[in-house]
C-alpha cells in the first residue's frame, strides 16, 4: 500500500512518492487499480511469477491514511506480516530508500494513523528518502511541494529500483530483499 494524498494537485509532490511507487509496481506487474463502490481507496491486483501481488492507494488524504487500512486488508485478503506500506522520509537523503520490517511511525502522519487504528508497528514499510528542509518551519510546505529537476531524477531512478527490488519479496525473505535495497543508499 502506498501512501499520498489523492487528486492532482499533490500528485507529484514529494508526499507522494507512496503512490507513485504503486503505479511503478503496477505498471511492471500490469496491474490497474480502481475504486471499490462506496470505499475510500483504490486496488487491483495481478499475478506475477505465480504469486499475487496486490496494490493499493488510500484516497483519505496522508494523515487518515489509517481509517482504510483494515478494509483494505480485508478486501485483499492478506495479513500484516505480508503487507508493505511505502511512504516517503525526511530522514533519508533524496532518492535512497529503506525497507523496515517493523518500528515505529518516525513522525509520519499515514504512519501514526494506521498505528493508532490497528494498534500495532508490526508491519513492513518501505521508506523513500525525500530530503529535509534547511528550516524546520518549512516541513508542511516541503513534503507538500514538488521536488526540484535533480531531485525528481533521484526519486525517478529510486522508484524504479525501488519498486524492482520489492517484487523479490515474492520469492525471497525480507531480510534478503532489505539486504539488497537498503544497501543501495550507500552506493
């Protein structure tokens, strides 16, 4: 599940790098997301080398991100322990990721609300540096505002690497796929 806020005018802003991924995902796998009648959320899903791969978008805007996740769950029909939730990090340099297989919210917002609706951490997350800006004061702005030329060639070239090395999730431990994509950041 990617994580962002719907609608066109955040759609290429560094908080939606979450989304961004999943239409990555989706369009290596083939996969075409849509809106169940009545949900707040998109999905779709595919098969790809015999597994199923699922996707999904929470249309809640960042910080309710957590009111969907549990039907989300449930219409997929998957557990916690096979679900990864990508959002962006302002800890992380732009354009390196991370996968984790569990923690806390880090003080993201779709984090915390998913958090404070199922009660747990207990969950993997894939996290998309975006950089922080020099001033703490300009959080809101920067997370909410378009990445320079050079930063959407680093968040471009992550997201495919990124969303290449997610589907070995499929076959592979999640230690072995961390063991892979969290050392891209150094080099």
């Amino acid at each position: 599940m990617g994580l962002g806020n719907p609608g066109s005018r955040y759609q290429f802003t560094r908080h939606n790098v979450g989304f961004l991924l999943i239409d990555e995902v989706a369009q290596i796998v083939g996969i075409r997301l849509k809106k169940p009648v009545f949900k707040r959320f998109l999905i779709g899903e595919s098969y790809l080398r015999g597994k199923r791969v699922i996707l999904a978008k929470p249309l809640t805007y960042m910080n309710n991100s957590g009111e969907v996740f549990e039907d989300i769950l449930g219409r997929a029909n998957v557990s916690l322990s096979e679900t990864v939730v990508v959002c962006d990090n302002l800890d992380l340099p732009v354009g390196s990721c991370r996968l984790k297989l569990k923690g806390s919210s880090g003080g993201h917002n779709g984090l915390k609300s998913i958090m404070a609706n199922i009660g747990t951490g207990e969950f993997m997350r894939l996290y998309i540096g975006i950089g922080r800006p020099e001033n703490k004061e300009e959080v809101i702005s920067y997370v909410l505002g378009e990445p320079s030329q050079k930063e959407l060639i680093e968040l471009r070239e992550c997201i495919k690497k990124a969303a290449e090395n997610i589907l070995m999730l499929l076959d592979s431990e999640p230690q072995r796929v961390m063991n892979v994509l969290n050392r891209r950041e150094n080099g």
